[in-house]
C-alpha cells in the first residue's frame, strides 16, 4: 500500500462527501430554520465518513458513476449521522459531546434532536430513491429496500434494542456478536453492497463475497471501538470515553480482555483481507480501509 496514495485518496472522498451532504441538506435559511440548522450541525464538518469511504471503495469494483456513488454515500452517511443523534440522547446513551462538540439535543433541545433524526433518515431514503437512474428500476428498488433491512428492527435499530437490554447483564460472546453484527455491522455492510451495486452487476459469487467483507469490517469496526473507547481519551475520541465502562455496558474489552481484543481484531482483519482476495486489484482500497479501521485513533 503506497500510505501517502491512501491518505489523498481517503481525504478527496472525505471531502466530496462533505459537498454532496452540504448540496443535499436544506440550506438552515429554509423553513423551518431551527430544524435545518440542526440537521446541517448534525451531519456537517465531523466524521470520518468510514460508511461513505466504503461505498466509495467497493464502488471502484463496478465503474460507477460518481453522482450516484455520492448519493449512495450521502443516503448511509445520513443514516448513521441520525443514529448518533439518537443514541446520544437521555432516553439512550444520554451523551452531551459528540464529534467534539455539543451533542444535538444539548446545543438545541430534545424535541429538536428527535426530529432531526426523523428528518435525517427520511432524507436518506429519499437520496436514494431520487439518485440518477442505473440502467435497471428493479435494481434501484432494491437498493432502497436493502438500506430500509439495514436501517431497521432487524437490522441497526433491532441492535440498538438489544444493546439496551443489556445494560448491566452478563454476554455470551455469541450474544454480543449477534448485537454488533446489527447496531454496528448492519450500516457498515450495507455501505459495501450498496456501493457495489451502483454500477455493472458483480460476476457470480463477488457480491456475496463482499456482503461477507463487509460482515467481518463492521464486526472488526466495533471491536476497535471498544478498544478505543477503553484506552483512548475524550479529546481524541470527540467523544466521552468510558463510556461503556460507565454505563455498565458489556463490550469486547470487558468480554475478553484487552490483549485477546486485540488479538480478535487482528485475526478478523486478515480474515476481511482474505475474503477480498479472489476480487484482485480492484479491491485495493478496500483492502486499505480494513487495515485503516484497525489502525485508527478515533
Ligand atoms: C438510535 C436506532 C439507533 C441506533 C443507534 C450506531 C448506534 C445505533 C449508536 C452509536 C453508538 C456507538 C458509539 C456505537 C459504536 C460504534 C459506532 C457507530 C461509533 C461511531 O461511529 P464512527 O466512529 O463515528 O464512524 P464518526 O463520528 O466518525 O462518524
């Protein structure tokens, strides 16, 4: 991997998303202003769009048109913005900074941040749905439907449920795979598909072949998260650390020790590596992303 390559490529996608979110959110002067202005806090200027970088990654296997990878990566970038609103506020995780600042409902109100998710995720779908058209409905359709599974009781939000049971209970490890594999891995995998399917059908076998890559990233995702959230501190997070510790919440760390984390993390990224194997050079930044997520510091 030429690292310089990667750290353009990464910030050129970052960047990009950065003006196709700022295009498609209502400018904070239309009606009603408060609740723009709020949607624009929670999505603009934060994040390391790791959602966006994947659909963008897994889009350079098909030959995409650019326009309708940024609306793929607008539509899981909104999603999950919502997400974070959500889970910060006192009903769940009850979190006052976020991307290091406010949290929504701290720097506007709680209503204000229950709409702003609401709004976020119906501008989701709607990015979607109103995307340049590929050459097959049927096929768009199904992208819409796939991102409403991943979004959904059986997916991001059904995780999220099962999170807050947990609070204070002891996991199995299957048990707490199968909530991550939904609040964290559900969003994530989804971001691969999706931007594969922007373009050219994949050749038999590589979609699912990705579908799996993007199993094992968002499991691999979270795992690191727990470990940062172990180790790291607030100003480098953007986020309160501990939290989980905090709020009684069982997570890798907690399940496994710090070392064996590690280690689980390790073992699911030359796993994820492999998997893109058979997909050849095309996969490269794929293969580049897994090892960022391993390796980042927030
Ligand atoms: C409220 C329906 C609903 C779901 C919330 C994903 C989630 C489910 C809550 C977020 C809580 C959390 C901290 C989960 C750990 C993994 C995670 C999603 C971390 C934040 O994602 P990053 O690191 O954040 O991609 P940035 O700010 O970089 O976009």
């Amino acid at each position: 991997m030429n690292g310089n390559d990667f750290a353009a490529w990464m910030a050129a996608i970052q960047q990009r998303t950065e003006n196709a979110l700022a295009a498609l959110l209502p400018d904070a002067a239309i009606a009603p202003p408060r609740l723009h202005d709020a949607m624009r806090y929670a999505v603009l200027g934060g994040g390391k769009r790791v959602r966006p970088l994947l659909a963008h990654a897994a889009a350079e296997l098909v030959g995409a048109s650019p326009e309708r990878v940024d609306r793929v990566a607008c539509a899981v970038e909104l999603i999950h913005a919502y997400s974070l609103v959500h889970d910060d506020m006192p009903c769940m995780d009850d979190d006052v900074l976020r991307r290091g600042k406010p949290t929504v409902h701290v720097e506007y109100d709680e209503a204000t941040a229950l709409l702003v998710g609401d709004a976020l995720q119906a501008l989701a779908f709607q990015a979607l749905a109103e995307m340049p058209p590929g050459d097959s409905p049927a096929a768009q359709l199904e992208m819409v439907a796939l991102l409403a599974r991943a979004a959904g009781s059986r997916g991001m939000a059904g995780g999220q449920a099962i999170d807050l049971a947990a609070v204070g209970q002891q996991l199995t490890r299957e048990e707490l795979e199968f909530m991550h594999i939904h609040k964290t891995g559900a969003l994530i995998r989804a971001s691969v598909v999706l931007g594969a399917q922007c373009g050219a059908p994949l050749a038999e076998g590589q979609l699912e072949r990705l579908d799996r890559y993007g199993k094992l990233v968002g499991l691999l995702f979270q795992v690191v998260d727990d470990i940062l959230d172990a180790q790291a501190d607030t100003a480098t997070l953007g986020k309160t650390a501990g939290k989980d510790a905090d709020n009684n919440k069982p997570t890798y760390v907690t399940l496994l020790g710090l070392s064996e984390a590690r280690r689980l993390a390790d073992s699911l990224l030359a796993d994820a590596r492999d998997t893109l194997a058979i997909l050849g050079p095309r996969a490269a930044r794929l293969d580049e992303l897994a090892t960022f997520i391993v390796h980042r510091r927030f």
